[in-house]
C-alpha cells in the first residue's frame, strides 16, 4: 500500500516505518536511497521490521513496471527482519 494511500506522505522514514509497523506492516518497500541512511537507527528501534531499497532507474511506469517484474523474476524479493535489503543487486539489473 503506497504511504500516500495511508495518509504517510508527510512522514520522515523513521517516522514512516514506525507507523507502518503499529498498521501492522512487516517492512517498507522503497525507493528512497534516504532510507539506507536511516535504516541503522530504525532497525535499532524496530527489529522485526524489513527495509527494501529497490535499486532500478527511474523511468516512465509502464518502462519501471516492467523492469521490475523482470529484476523480480531474476533475483526474487526476500526480505529479512531486521535488515536493509539493496534490491535487486546492481549486477542484477542491466537488462538487454
């Protein structure tokens, strides 16, 4: 569910994911590199919660969709509890 749609957009990340988690959220799925910066102190303070910084460029939706559905089939999403996951690995996703 996109943080907007729950009324979060005005949420700094650490903020964000505390209220993620008290919804009932495991983790966050983001683009905002920020939240790598964030991440150290916002697993300290929520152990159990998942951070994925999906790592693809940007690009137009239809573009950006697809790209993901294909970074997804190559390596699949796991996040981990407790951890930030840089998704998928830079190698990972040149596509030709």
């Amino acid at each position: 569910m996109p943080a907007t749609l729950e009324g979060w957009s005005e949420l700094s990340n650490g903020r964000l994911a505390k209220a993620a988690m008290i919804a009932g959220y495991d983790g966050i799925i983001t683009r905002d590199v920020r939240m790598h910066l964030d991440a150290a102190h916002v697993l300290k303070d929520l152990p159990k919660f998942a951070i994925v910084i999906v790592q693809l460029a940007q690009a137009k939706k239809a573009v950006y969709l697809a790209a993901f559905e294909e970074a997804l089939r190559r390596t699949p999403l796991v996040p981990q509890p407790g951890q930030v996951l840089l998704w998928p690995k830079v190698e990972d996703h040149t596509f030709k």
